[in-house]
C-alpha cells in the first residue's frame, strides 16, 4: 500500500520542532561559572557555597571517615576523600575559613602527600591568602610531611580568609592507574591547621 | 463436538493461555522471591522496609525527580566532591509516570515504583511473545530472565530500566512490522526513558536500508512513512532538550552534568581493556564489568549472526556509547536491552536440559543478586 503523501505535513512540523530544539544547544542562557565548568571546561572549580566557620587551632581532617572533615570550609579543587586522604583535583584548590579576627599572625600547617615518582620528583604547591602569594612549598614524597606557611598579621585580621593552593606540577591522574580518573593532581591532603603561632 | 468443548473459551481451547498466565505467576513468584531475599537478611522484615531497602543508589535520584521535578542550577553546598550535582542527566518519561499514578495514590515514589515496575517488566515479558515467533520455551525463559532472574531486581524498582524494557519491545515488534510510524513513535518514547534510547533510529534506518536496498535514496522522496519513523524515534530527547533549556538554560544540562559524576568521553576500547586488565582504581569489580560488556557485544555479534541487523546495531550502539563513559553500570545497562536477553534465551533454550538449567541458575542468581543490592555491591550498580 502507497503511504499516504499527507504524512509530509507531520514531517514538516516534526522537523521544524527538532531543529528550534537543536538550535537551542547553540545558544545557552547560563551563568558564568556553570558556563566555564560543565560547557567549556575552562575551570575546575565549581564553587561550593558555604559559611566556612572555623575555630583557630582546629585540626582538619581530609581523611574519609575521620572527624572535622574539611568540607565546611572547602570551595573547590578537591576529590572525593579516601582512606588516604583527598587529592586536589585541578590545577588549583581553594579554601575558606571565617573567624574571629586575631591581633596576631597565623600559621598554616598542612600535611600532605604528592604525586611524585623518579621522573617527577617534587610537587611545587603556591599558597596564597586572600589573593596575596606567600610562599611556594615543595612536596617530594608520596607519603604525609608537614609544611607550615606563616599568615602575616594584617591578612588574619581579617577575619576571613581564602587560601588557594596552585599546583604548577600538578599531573593527570591517569598516571596512578588506568582506571582513575584523569583530571589533574598534585598533592593528597592528609590533615590541616589554622593556628596562632 | 461435546458439550464441554462448547462451554470452553476459545482461549482456553487454543492453548494459548500460559503465554499469558505463566508470564503472570513469574512475576508474582519473583516478587515472593525478592521479599525472602530481604527477609533473609533482615531480622524484622516488613513490605515498607524492603521498598525502602531496594531503593538505593540512583533510586534517590528518580524520586527527587518525581518530588521537586528538574534543579534549575547545579547543588552549591558540599556533597563530597569535586562539582556540583543536579538530576539532568536522568530522562523524565519513568518519573514523569510515577508522578502522574501519585497524583492518584497516595504512597512514596519508592513504593509506586515497587508496583508499577515489575508490571511494565510483566508487559515488556507479555509484549515480546510475537518476538519469538512461537518458541514457547525461549519466550518462558525470557519471561524469567525478567520476572525471576539475575537482574529482576533492577525491573522491580524505582528505576527507568522497566519502562526502557517495555517500550523496547513492541518497538522491535513494530520495526518487525515494517510499521515505521509506530516503531517511531515508540522510539519517541524510549529517547525520553533513556540516554540510549535516541539510539533506536538507527534501527529503523537498517530496517529501511533492508527494505529498499539500493533504492533506499531514490525511495525515501515517495515514503513519508519512514521519514516520519525517521524523525518521530529523536522527539522524545529533543522535547526533554527544550524542556531543559526553559528550567535551565542549557538544552545539553543532561549530558554536561556528567561532569559531576568525574565522567569524561574515554575511547571504549580502552576503557574496556583498562577494566579488564587493572582491578585497581576508581569503578569497583572494573573486571567483572567488563567482562559483561563483553558478553554484551558477543551477543549482539549473535544478533547480528541471525540476520538481525537492527536489533543488533541498537545494542551495539548503545553499549558503545555507554562505554564511553568506561564500564560503570554497564552490567545493568547489558541486562536491560531485551533483544540481548531475547537472543541469549533463545540461545538456552535450545536443548531442553540447558533450558531447566538456565532456569534454577536465573532463579537462584535472582535471590543471590538481591541480597549483593540490598548490600550495594558495586558491579550491580
């Protein structure tokens, strides 16, 4: 039996339906990071809103399972947690910590792994506070050292503070196995500090 | 012609009622089944506890759907990882029924998923009997591969996988046919259950490729009917893009959320050999689900070897395409395309003794398997 040639009006509408639909991929109404993030893959940071309440002295902990994990005060840049800790995740991390103001300088300690082997041997990591560089440390081994980075006074006055790490070194994490996943990482974070000295 | 035989319905007389009856029984005796398993493990088991205990793992997903409908902007507070999560990437067709039978009763999403899945499994079962063009043993086995077998858990609860079924097979049925519009239509429906399901106009476009052969170009002016099927199979994805787009502004949210999840596009070949040759990493029992993603495209080579193009091309499709994101989930994703279980079952159901076999096996794996989701084992994900 011939189709009936009346079926080319539905066609027609179905057709104009699905390209206005396909046309609609070409022109996204989103925000600015939603549109870095999941469209252009331009950043890996998609930031996590919260109130970052943090006591001075407080021991974080990135180790899952363990208490005062660190996601109250976590922005963006970081994995999952494991057994083992949690890797950054990107070619930077960002925390913040709101608190009472301090008179005093503060110092950071944090104690971390890295992805290093013999062919990359260290893991550079800039920190920085509040978008003021203060030092570059240097991770050499895959299990826990301690670094500490003094916070000036006129930064922890403040009261609030934006620690970011960047990982000039940072590699993907495909090179730990071929079935992790393999966005970029540097150092796995074992436990952190925020302390007067 | 006795008496008897005049009061007996023609139904009954023409010895067709098990196709319908037994399909039935299955169902509810794997439900039974289902219930032990949980029992087994549970000192106080109760009908709420074991909706409760079996809606695990994406099930949360489907009924946030179900309760809020689609997030308009990704989660900003932490959950542990690295982005922000929505439910986008999961189609609106399953939730959008259960939302609809909620309106009418009064009950969780969970326990009108309990219901309302094993009786579109049960459809799925009852649907594919032209399937087998009168192989009662293989359509008996396929109604227990669904009902009472390894993977009933996942067509019993709520998750999509139920409903992919059923629309999966009166859509073959339809290509079978030659019904293009139908087989569209259908196809519309199942690109709105599923990611994959897109993918079934690439069956109809065998099909037709089949039928007209080297006319097919010349041909396709004077057949509306297979432009229509053509065009109709997509809709269902293009009206959930659109619908994206006016919660969300982003037509493709569904596939970028992906990013959340740590989801990239891998080669499948090599995610499959990365699976199978390195247990160690992010996807839990990564072997295992190779092995059955490979078990997968050996069937649809069977598919395939029976001259079933079409099936076969939908299913190779879809677990090519699954596997682009590597081997999670893809022991669920094998298990839910019906013509991989239609074939594997016509396959065991061709000597008598491998048939009772495969029976006790599927029938024991279904309590097996259950008590390894009620523990969330990872490979069943």
């Amino acid at each position: 039996m011939r189709p009936n040639p009346a079926l080319w009006l539905p066609v027609a509408l179905v057709s104009a339906f699905e390209l206005f639909a396909a046309g609609l991929i070409l022109r996204p109404s989103v925000d600015a990071p939603y549109r870095a993030y999941f469209i252009d893959k331009t950043s890996d940071c998609w930031p996590h809103q919260t109130e970052a309440a943090y006591t001075l002295g407080t021991a974080l902990s990135f180790v899952e399972g363990k208490p005062n994990l660190f996601f109250p005060n976590k922005i963006c840049g970081w994995f999952y947690p494991n057994a083992k800790g949690t890797w950054s995740y990107g070619a930077y991390s960002l925390l913040r910590f709101k608190f009472p103001a301090p008179a005093a300088p503060l110092r950071l300690t944090i104690s971390a792994g890295a992805m290093v082997d013999a062919g990359h041997p260290a893991q550079r990591v800039a920190v920085s506070a509040n978008g003021q560089p203060l030092v570059t440390l240097s991770f050499a081994s895959t299990e826990p050292e301690a670094k500490t980075v003094d916070i000036p006074a006129p930064l922890a006055a403040s009261g609030s503070l934006d620690i970011r790490f960047d990982y000039p070194d940072a590699r993907s994490g495909r090179e730990l196995g071929p079935n992790e996943d393999s966005h970029l990482r540097a150092i796995r974070m074992v436990s952190l500090t925020l302390a007067n000295t | 012609m006795t008496s008897d035989a005049i009061a007996t319905p023609a139904f009954i007389q023409s010895n067709r009622w098990p196709i319908f009856v037994v399909p039935a029984v299955l169902a509810i005796a794997g439900e039974l089944l289902r219930y032990l398993a949980y029992a087994s493990i549970n000192a106080q088991p109760s009908p709420q506890g074991f909706v409760d205990a079996m809606c695990v793992w994406d099930c949360y997903w489907f009924r946030d759907i179900v309760t809020h409908g689609y997030q308009a902007y990704p989660e900003t507070l932490n959950f542990g990882g690295p982005a922000g999560i929505a439910n986008w990437a999961f189609f609106p067709l399953y939730p959008l029924l259960i939302a609809a039978i909620g309106k009418l009763v009064a009950a969780s999403p969970a326990a009108i998923g309990a219901v309302v899945s094993p009786l579109l499994t049960l459809g799925a079962a009852l649907a594919s009997w032209p399937l087998f063009r009168g192989d009662r043993r293989a359509y008996y086995l396929f109604a227990v591969f669904l009902l009472i077998g390894p993977f009933s858990f996942y067509f019993s609860i709520l998750y999509s996988e139920s409903l992919f079924l059923l629309l999966t097979v009166p859509a073959f049925v339809a290509l079978g046919r030659r019904n293009y519009i139908a087989a569209g239509a259908t196809g519309a429906l199942l690109a709105a259950t599923r990611t994959v399901g897109v993918l079934f106009v690439f069956a109809i476009l065998a099909e037709a490729i089949i039928e007209l052969r080297k006319r097919f170009i010349g041909e396709l002016p004077r057949r509306p009917d297979i432009v229509l099927g053509l065009l109709l199979a997509p809709l269902g994805l293009f009206a959930f893009m659109v619908w994206l787009y006016l919660v969300t502004g982003d037509a493709l949210a569904f596939a970028h959320i992906q990013r959340a999840w740590d989801r990239e596009i891998v080669n499948p070949a090599t995610a499959l050999w990365a699976a199978l040759t390195s247990p160690a990493g992010q996807t839990r029992d990564a072997p295992l689900l190779a092995v059955s993603s490979v078990a997968g495209l050996l069937l649809c080579g069977v598919l395939a070897w029976k001259r079933q193009f079409p099936a076969a091309l939908f299913c190779a499709l879809c677990l090519v395409l699954a596997l682009t994101n590597g081997v999670e989930s893809m022991l669920r994703f094998v298990a839910a395309l019906a013509p991989l279980g239609i074939v594997l079952c016509q396959l065991l159901a061709r000597w008598r003794w491998l048939f009772w076999l495969s029976l006790i096996v599927f029938i024991a794996l279904d309590f097996e398997w259950t008590i390894g989701w009620l523990h969330q084992q990872g490979a069943l994900m």
